[in-house]
C-alpha cells in the first residue's frame, strides 16, 4: 500500500463530517448536495443513517450513483484536506454490528434506530480523490485503500466491553500519550484495524495503531504494548 492510500484512508478514519452528493430526481439529473455524518465499517467504507423520507434516500432508489466528500470541520478548509469517495450506495438496512458501531460512534443519532423509516446506507468505492493541502492533489486507487482483510466486525463488541470495564485506567494513558493531556474519565467506542477512538469529556479521540489489526488477538497485543 501506498504511503498516500494510507494517509487519506486514515483522514476518513478520523473525521465524522461529510457532504453527499446523489443524483437529484426531483432536478432531472441535477447534482444534489447536503451534508451528511457518517462512520467507516471495517473496510474503510463509508456508513451512513438516512430515513426513508429524505431527498438523498428518494435520489439513491433511482440512482445509486454518490459522492461524499470527508471534512474536518476547520476554518481553513483548503489546508485541512479533504478525501471525496465516489461510487455506489446501498441500503443495507440494521446489521447488528454496525447499528452497534454506528450508536457508539454517533451517539447523538442512536435513537433513529428507534424509527422505523431510517436505514444505514454505505458506499462501495470506485474512485478516491485526496487532496492533502496546497499542492498535493492525487486519485487514489480502491484497492490501495482498502484495509486489510480483517475480522474485527466480529470482535469490536467484545473488545469494547473488556476494556470498559476492566481498563478504564489504561485508556486515560492511551489518551494521555496521544494528546499529553489526561483526562478525568475515558470510554472506548470503537476499535478497527487501523485506530481506536476514545470518547473523553473533552471530546473523541482517534488514536492511530502504528500497523493494522485483523483479529481479536493481535488487537489485544497491541493494546497491551501501547499500555506499557
């Protein structure tokens, strides 16, 4: 993998904020845009939870065809960077796991689940577009994206309830060390190959592994070796 596929599937790792863009149907074919929050599922796509009544769900039944564009939410945007995924979205309903990913990540939007109209949606990537900052601008190819093959879908439940309860000391060092503050309280919310994030009464934390995950036992190594 490249060293930029890396980069720019880490940008969309840490960053929650986006803008989708589908095909308008009510505009005849017209570009339609609206922001749009989302999560990565384990294969660095992107998951997001919209109801059957909103203008991008109506657009993606006729044409499933999308663009989001990944953000942080700056003041200077153009240095920020930002990674636009382009390719197909599907309906994929409320798979368990992700629906659990998805509340832990996006708590604010965990009692949609409760309405019977919203559906998580996610994109299959076809093309990625990463502009770093000032002058570096590169497409991306999907595959070099793409994360390891990994079984962490099966594993993050389990994960994040042995940390939280066992060790809650340990994740105010990984916070500690990540951002050389620590803080009072720490609560894991989401762990994949690449990264872990930490929810802190301050604010999430995305903590980036220095290399992948696949399993449970090489994730409780690392967590072990990044607590010492």
């Amino acid at each position: 993998m490249s060293n930029t596929a890396l980069e720019a599937r880490l940008f969309v790792r840490r960053h929650h904020h986006g803008v989708l863009a589908t095909i308008s149907k009510r505009l005849d074919g017209m570009p339609f845009a609206s922001v749009c929050p989302f999560i990565t599922d384990h294969h660095a796509r992107p998951v997001f939870l919209i109801s059957g009544l909103a203008e991008h769900t109506k657009n993606l039944a006729a044409d499933p065809r999308a663009s989001l564009i990944v953000h942080p939410c700056a003041d200077n945007m153009h240095a920020a960077g930002r990674v636009t995924l382009t390719g197909k979205a599907e309906n994929i309903g409320r798979p368990e796991a992700l629906v659990k990913r998805y509340s832990e990540l996006m708590p604010d939007a965990a009692g949609y689940f409760e309405l019977g109209d919203f559906n998580l949606w996610r994109i299959h990537i076809e093309a990625i577009r990463f502009i770093v900052g000032f002058g570096k601008i590169e497409w991306v190819e999907p595959a070099s994206y793409a994360p390891p093959e990994n079984s962490l879908e099966e594993w993050e439940a389990s994960i994040l309830a042995h940390m939280n309860q066992d060790h809650a000391s340990t994740q105010l060092g990984y916070v500690e060390r990540a951002t050389g503050k620590r803080p009072d309280e720490a609560r894991m919310i989401g762990i994949d190959t690449d990264g872990m994030d930490i929810q802190t009464p301050e604010g999430k934390v995305r903590i980036d592994f220095p290399r992948p995950v696949t399993d449970g036992e090489s994730a409780r190594k690392l967590l072990i070796e990044l607590a010492q």
